[in-house]
C-alpha cells in the first residue's frame, strides 16, 4: 500500500504519473521510460518531479548505471505495478473489437529483421481489413520485456525470443534457416567455400537484444570447435548490407532476411559451409491477453500471413 504519511489524500494523486513511476522503475532511464508509455522526454522530467513532490523523496537517482531507485521507491514499486496492471485488466472488461471501425494501435516487440520481413505485408493487410489500426514497433529491451507484456504496454512479440516462457502463449509460423552474404566479386567466390575458408574469414556479428539469431550461431560454431574471427558487432541487421558489400567481411543471418539483402547492390548470397539448425519463429503473447478479442484477432491476421 502507498505509504499515508507520504500521501495524504490518494484522490489528489494523478494516476498517470503512476504509469510514469511504474515505466521509470522498470527501463531505469527517463528517455526509454518515455518511450515505453508514448511520452516525449520532457514531459517524463516533469512527471517524475511530480512524483518526487508527491512523495516527498528523490525516488530515482542518477548514476553510472542509470536512474536507480532510493529504498522508497523499492518499496512502492510492486504496489504501483499492481495498481496498473489492475487498471489496464478493468478496461478490457466487456471489450469488443471491430475491425473495420477500430482506430487503436498495436504495440509489437520485434527487432528490425521483423521490420523487414513482416511489416510489409501485415501493413497492407492492415489497410484492407482494419483502415484505423496503427502498428507501433518497440525497441526490444534487455530487460523489462516480460513486464511489459504482461502489463499490456506490448500487444504481441514476433520472432525468435527465447526467454519469453513463463507466462507465455507462442504459436509457431514458420522455420528459417541461416545463409551467409558476402559482397559479389569476394576472393572467397572463386572457389566452394569450406567450413576451414569461413571459419577464418573475418566475420560481421548482431549483438541484438532479447533475439536469439546470433547465440544459434555462435553455438554452432562451438559444436565444430571453430573460432571465426569477429571484426565487426552491430546491435541492427539492416547495418550488415552496407557493411558487407564495401568490405571482405562475411555475415550469416536468416535466409527470409538474406532474400530481401539480395536486392541490394554488389550482395550475393552463399549456403553457410557448416551446420546450422534452423529456427522457428514464433508469435508470443502474454497468458493475460489470450482471450483478449483485439489481440486474438491480430494473432489470427498474423497466422493468416505468415503461418506455414
């Protein structure tokens, strides 16, 4: 419960800044906490010196390692969760969801393959069948994405995320394998392409986050006791075709990514010269929203486009 002698009277306390407090708490930065609830950053400035007045203490404090929360807010933090989680339970009560007339947005984790892969097609989807509806896609965190969901800040999750399990409906919609692109005219062409070329090629690397493309490949690369040299890690794969066709280096992501890179100037696609596995790219929702008739119906839209 929200400590009385902090505050006095609940009914003057906005329950938006409580949204703020709940977003500050979990991002631990003012300008991703903004964008995690739709505020510009200086609006989130302003909410958490609110904040600060309401409960007559610092709450969140600057450091090296972003904005911590003073023992208070530690305290006040699992209240407010519930408090919103609450609140955004209440609005679905009695929710219908039609389509045509809808004018509300969704909120998808997915990271930029997502962007290319599903975004086209799901948009004109999206254009026939619900003309109102807007897609907003959200910077996967490195932390806070279970929460997120679980609040219903974040509709669906769409692609490989293997930490989301507990508390997670998924569906798969189909199985990519990995390709390597390399620049056209690479010494490396001229002849088949060994696991022994690749594997001492210089290689451009994803560190993105809550996606798992990148720890497949590195593991298949441990089985066969090979060590690629990385001279290059970029946290967005639509960096690597730029990166690629003025270099020598080498990258292996997703084939249904790579197709889209083909088109791009002096790209050429090789089969990886190793065993990969193939992965399966999922829909995830939270066990919240399952029966939820918006999102089962973005869900069934997906499926529709992308289920194999």
């Amino acid at each position: 419960m929200l400590n009385i002698h902090a505050v006095n009277n609940i009914a003057s306390v906005d329950l938006n800044l409580l949204v703020a407090f709940d977003a500050i708490f979990k991002e631990r930065n003012i300008t991703l906490a903004a964008q995690r609830i739709g505020l510009s950053q200086p609006a989130m400035s302003s909410a958490l010196g609110r904040l600060r007045r309401t409960f007559n203490d610092a709450l969140f404090v600057r450091t090296g390692r972003g904005m911590q929360p003073t023992p208070y807010a530690q305290l006040l933090a699992p209240p407010i969760q519930r408090a919103c989680e609450l609140i955004a339970d209440s609005l679905l009560i009695g929710a219908t969801f039609d389509p045509a007339h809808a004018t509300r947005t969704f909120n998808l984790y997915m990271t930029d393959i997502g962007e290319a892969v599903f975004l086209p097609r799901l948009i004109g989807a999206l254009a026939s069948a619900a003309p109102g509806v807007r897609v907003r896609v959200l910077r996967v965190p490195a932390r806070g994405a279970h929460e997120a969901m679980a609040a219903g800040e974040v509709d669906i999750a769409i692609g490989l995320f293997p930490d989301l399990k507990a508390g997670f409906f998924q569906q798969r919609l189909y199985r990519d394998e990995f390709v390597c692109i390399v620049r056209s005219g690479h010494p490396a062409l001229r002849a088949a392409l060994t696991t022994k070329v690749f594997a001492d090629m210089r290689h451009a690397a994803i560190d993105s986050a809550g996606t798992g493309h990148q720890a497949v490949v590195e593991r298949a690369f441990a089985r066969q006791q090979l060590h690629p040299r990385i001279a290059v890690t970029v946290p967005h794969f639509m960096a690597l075709p730029a990166i690629v066709a003025e270099t020598d280096l080498i990258a292996t992501i997703p084939r249904r990514l790579a197709r889209t890179f083909a088109a791009y100037p002096n790209i050429t696609l090789v089969a990886a010269p190793l065993r990969i596995p193939s992965v399966d790219i999922r829909q995830h929702w939270h066990k919240r929203y399952h029966h939820d008739d918006a999102n089962k119906w973005l869900r069934r839209l997906l499926a529709e486009l992308y289920l194999e």
